[in-house]
C-alpha cells in the first residue's frame, strides 16, 4: 500500500582534526576551521553536486574609517571548545580581530558559537564583545558569504520596509537569476529577514536573520539601524559576495561598544538519494461544485482517488465559501454543527478504508474573532506590521473575513498549538496542513522589541511532525515562502497559487522544482470551468517540473490514473531537470521535455506535447558524458516516454 511521504531527523556527528571540525549526517557535511575564527569552511549535499556550496570561507568583518575607505580586520585564530546543547553538536570559538597583515585591532573580540541540529540547521550566535567604546566605525559584516558560482537563482523575504504589501506579507517578491554582472544582484540598506541561494533543481542554502531582529540595529552611534544587504559577482574571488551588515556607512559617529550578539541560521536542504515519490491530487476534500449539501466525498469518490494513487487530502473551509456562515473559523472548535461534525466523521472513516490519509488547515498566523480568547486576547496576541498599524484583518471577496493576523511569539503560540490538538485528537485526522506558514515582521513591544516570528515557526513545525507521528502528513502551503528547514521535515509542499493565465512548460517558479527535498504540487489557477484540454496541459507542465497539481476533480483523477505507473518509475532515477533550467531543452511550439537520471547514465526523458493534434518532439539533454537528442511522434495533450542508457 502507497502511503504519505515521511521524512526523518538526522543528527550531525561531529569529528575534530587539529583545527577543523567536521559536522555530518546521511545527507550533509559541513566543515569549520578554527584557524579562520571558527568560519564555516565547507558545506556539501552529499546527493547534490557533491562539492562545496561556497567558493570561500564564511568571513566576519570590521572595518574602520580610514582616509575615506575602511581598514578592515577579520577573525582571527581561535580557541575552540566543542560540546552539546540538547543532544546536538555545539561549537565555541573565541577570537579577536587582525587584518591581512597580521595586526590585531585592539579590544574587539568574537565569541561564535554554532549548534547543528537534526533538521539541517546551523544555529549560529556572533557575540561582539568591545573592552572599551571602538570609535570610526564603518562597516560590521556578520557572516558574509562566497555562494560558489553554479548558484544560479536566488529569492529572499524582504523586511517590512522593502515590502510592496499593505499587509505587510514578508513574501518573496520575485526569483533573481544569478550570474556574473558587474551590478549587484541585491542592493539595499535593509537586511532581508531570510535569504535562498541555490542551483535550481539541486542544491542550496538558505540564511535566515535570528527572532530578535533589534540585534541587527543595535550598534551605537547617531545613524543606528543603517544596515546593507547586498549580492553581488566578486570577480576577484570569481564567486558572489552575499553581505550581511548591520552597519555599513561611509559617514562616522558610529561606535561599538559592551556585548552585542547576533543571532542567525543556515539551512540545508535533505537532498534525497533517489526522487521523491509525486502525489498526485492532494487537494481540498470537499466537491464544492456539487453544492453544499453534496460537498462531503462519498465512498465512490474515494475509490476514484485511491485508484489514481491518492494517499493525501486536506479538509481546506477556512471561509464562508457557500454563504451559509457554515465554515471553519480559524482558532474555533467545534466547526461545524452537529450534522456537519457525523458527515464529516463518516468522510474520514470512509477515507482510512481507502488508505487516504486527510488533514485539517490551520492558518499559522490567524484567528477568527468568532473563536474562543479572542476578545480577551488578540489585543495582545496581534502581529504589527509596522509601529500604529494595529491588527490587521485578512479578507477575500468570495470567503469574507477569515481572522486578523497573529504573532507567534505571543502567547497565540500555545493558543495555536491548543487548537491543533482539540480536533487531532477528538476525530480520525492523520496530521496537518499549514497556511501562513512563514515568519512574520512584527513591531507588537508585548513581544519584546522588533522582532519576527520564524523561529517559533520552526518550532511549531517540529512540534507538528512529532504529534503527526509515522503514519501521519505535515503539509505545508509555501507559495512565495521557501522555507528550507519546513520542506526537510514535510511530507508535502503547496506552491504557485499565482499564474495560470497562460500554460507552457516555463510557467511555474523556481520553487516549483526547487530541490529533490519533498514531494511538490501546485495550485490549480485556471478555472476549473476551464475546456479539459487546458486541465490536462496544466498537468503535463507541472510533471515535467516532477510536480502534480492540488486538484481532485475528474480530469485530474483520470490522468493520474493513466500515468501511475510512469510516475512510480520516476522514483528509480536519482536526478531530474525541468524546463527553464537549460539542460533539457526542445525549441518546439506547444511542446515540452524534462529528464531523469543515474549518475551510471541511465536515462527517462519525457517528451509532452501541449497541442490537439500528433506532433513529432524533439529534445536535447546535455549533462555531464550523458549528450543526447531524441525524438518521437506524441499523441494530442499526452506524455511519451523515451528510456535509454548512455556511457
């Protein structure tokens, strides 16, 4: 019997050699080097390229005003202590400052510490310690890093300042190609919360700010909080430059002074050895076009489902979608009425007998005003977006209101958790689905000062994939929203609710095909009155991004159907490109190509053609020793085949 993806946490072992240490698990090893200050050195995807992520050591910087430049010293040699922190490996460096010729700036010292945890995290804290006020301070760079050059893509969540949304969303904006430019890829005098640099479709890695985001304005003098992100090609180092700076200022005034620690992470990703399984139509349980009285599955639904592979489905009612005030309130229970409570009971039983395995959605960061604590709570509980704002309501013209945003670094943390465990534990669901679920910026001073809430979030997340068990599903809607440590527990990934008003085989984001971490899926975002034909163009594009859709109507159920057994021969290859990444190509109109791979020159290439009508595809994969060019004659709107082996 097919079952839900199920992910598993990896603790790192540590080994030490003289100065380096040496951080690994089944699918990452990670190096620091005391000699450096304790810098991260290297970091490897064992099943990624295999070869380091950076093209130089990670570097911590001060520079001082100098005749209008900076002087600027780095970390220098370190004693290191190893140990534990809650079972996980932990690492102390304790260093000072010196430049490239060796002399020491005095006064100033480092303490890093980093801790390895079993989802793919290095937990990092720079603490800056200065024995005496350091006047003429120019630049602080904490953590600066060198991506090695086959990074080619790159998103970040901007801070509330760079944000183009009312709400103040903290989402991505867009998904930056990276190459070698002379102008910088990022420029700005804020830092972004949390950064995603990666090669597309097989590695990366993701920093992100700690909670306490007034460590990063904390440095004295009278311009604070003058900050500079930045990305961009060092031709010297022939790599990118990412800058983490809570300073950098040519004007003086600036000092440092006392302690000042900054926290921050950097994740990993869980490349998997051979492809993740896809999961087909993992979408909302109800059948919503049959009307409100006919919207729970019935037995022969489900045996439809399960036909077609189904191992997952989420109960999505988080608005008055039939405008009978019958839904499910965020932070409420119980949802429904009595009647609802049975026809819902006899779904999920119904759904066990076919191996479904169906999960609720929770919104992570809203809660209803008709739920329980809110009059007496939300007040304090409120995530500000910006100082004044106060709390802001999310609505959607066809659902209405479904809550105000909440903090999780409020109390709406146990709240939330509370809510969690009522229904999981009172009906037959088997894990969760996540909406919301990012860190959010917020100014709310009941939860100290600037902060945001990503931390709790993986928190909470971890919490998840504990009370869901072996059999159960955490799945996650990240649309706009990589978050790498959240798709290493996962057992499913929703993204790209946006598009759809044109299909083609390049319509999805990066994040569609980010790595071979978590099976994905993508919003249906043409209409479901939409011909067929454009039901089923959209599922061929999104499998050649090794993707399926979040859709359970009858087109979607009868294509899975039809390529089940194709789509479990995908798990025997170890490697996938997909449209937009350049490896597998076809210059053919209305048609398109992805390939799977083994690094012993197996092959599967999959040639689609988008038209209503046969036509010969063409199309090119050049990776490695493996060059190859086929062709074949492909039905109207179907999926060939072409399998082989190169030397």
């Amino acid at each position: 019997m097919k079952t839900v993806f199920h992910s598993t946490p990896e603790p790192f072992r540590l080994v030490r050699s003289g100065s380096s240490f040496t951080l690994e698990n089944r699918y990452l090893r990670c190096e620091h080097d005391a000699e450096l200050g304790g810098a991260l050195v290297s970091a490897v995807v064992k099943n990624g390229t295999g070869h380091n992520l950076f093209a130089a050591p990670q570097q911590f910087i001060v520079g001082i005003h100098d005749e209008g430049s900076y002087h600027c010293y780095h970390a220098s040699k370190a004693d290191a202590v190893a140990g534990e922190r809650d079972g996980n490996p932990l690492l102390e460096f304790r260093s000072g400052f010196e430049d490239d010729s060796g002399r020491i700036l005095p006064g100033l010292h480092l303490r890093l510490t980093v801790e390895y945890t079993p989802w793919g995290t290095a937990d990092f804290r720079a603490e800056l310690k200065a024995d005496h006020r350091i006047d003429d301070i120019g630049v602080v760079q904490i953590s600066t890093l060198y991506p090695a050059p086959r990074m080619n893509c790159m998103t970040l969540q901007d801070s509330i300042s760079e944000s183009p949304s009312a709400v103040g969303s903290n989402r991505v904006k867009s998904w930056l190609t990276l190459k070698p430019d002379p102008h910088p890829a990022y420029h700005t005098c804020h830092l972004p919360l949390s950064m995603l640099v990666f090669q597309r479709g097989v590695e990366g890695f993701q920093f992100f700010l700690g909670d306490d985001l007034s460590q990063w304005e904390s440095i004295g003098g009278w311009l604070p909080g003058l900050q500079m992100g930045y990305v961009a090609w060092n031709e010297k180092r022939k790599s990118y430059e990412i800058r983490f700076a809570p300073l950098d200022s040519p004007r003086s005034g600036q000092y440092l002074e006392s302690t000042m620690p900054f926290d921050f992470r950097i994740a990993f990703p869980f490349v998997r050895e051979k492809m993740v399984p896809l999961s087909p139509c993992s979408g909302n349980l109800f059948r919503s076009g049959r009307g409100f009285d006919h919207r729970w599955p019935a037995e022969d639904d489900f045996r439809k489902m399960e036909e077609a592979g189904v191992t997952l489905m989420r109960l999505h009612n988080d608005g008055d979608g039939a405008d009978n005030g019958i839904f499910w309130r965020d932070g409420a229970y119980p949802p429904y009425p009595p009647e609802q409570m049975a026809a819902m009971d006899t779904a999920l039983e119904a759904a066990e007998r076919h191996h479904i395995c169906v999960v609720p959605y929770f919104s992570l960061h809203e809660i209803h005003p008709e739920a329980e604590d809110f009059g007496k709570n939300a007040q304090v509980w409120y995530r500000e977006a910006l100082p004044g704002l106060g709390m802001i309501p999310n609505y959607c013209a066809r659902h209405g209101l479904f809550g105000y945003q909440m903090c999780l670094k409020s109390a709406w943390y146990e709240k939330r958790i509370n809510s969690i465990e009522t229904p999981l534990k009172n009906h037959a669901f088997r894990g969760v689905y996540y909406d919301w679920c990012y860190g959010k910026e917020c100014f709310n001073k009941e939860h100290g000062p600037h902060h945001w809430d990503n931390g709790d979030l993986s928190r909470l997340l971890e919490w998840s994939w504990e009370k869901s068990g072996p059999e159960g599903a955490v799945y996650l809607h990240l649309t706009d929203a990589p978050h790498l440590p959240g798709e290493n527990l996962a057992s499913l990934i929703l993204t790209d609710e946006n598009g759809g008003s044109m299909i083609f085989p390049e319509m999805f984001s990066p994040h569609a095909h980010l790595m071979n971490v978590v099976p994905r899926q993508v919003c249906c975002m043409i209409s479901q009155k939409a011909p067929e034909a454009d039901h089923i163009r959209y599922a061929l594009c999104a499998l050649l991004h090794h993707a399926t859709v979040s859709l359970c109507t009858d087109p979607y159920l009868a294509f899975y159907t039809r390529y089940k057994d194709i789509m479990a021969e995908t798990e025997e290859y170890s490697h996938h490109t997909a449209p937009g990444e350049g490896l597998c190509t076809t210059t053919q109109k209305n048609a398109g190509a992805s390939c799977y791979w083994n690094d012993s020159g197996e092959f599967m290439m999959f040639l689609v053609n988008l038209a209503e009508e046969p036509q010969t595809v063409t199309a090119q994969f050049r990776h490695g020793t493996i060059q190859i060019s086929r062709s074949a004659e492909v039905p109207p709107l179907s999926l060939t085949v072409i399998r082989g082996r190169e030397a």
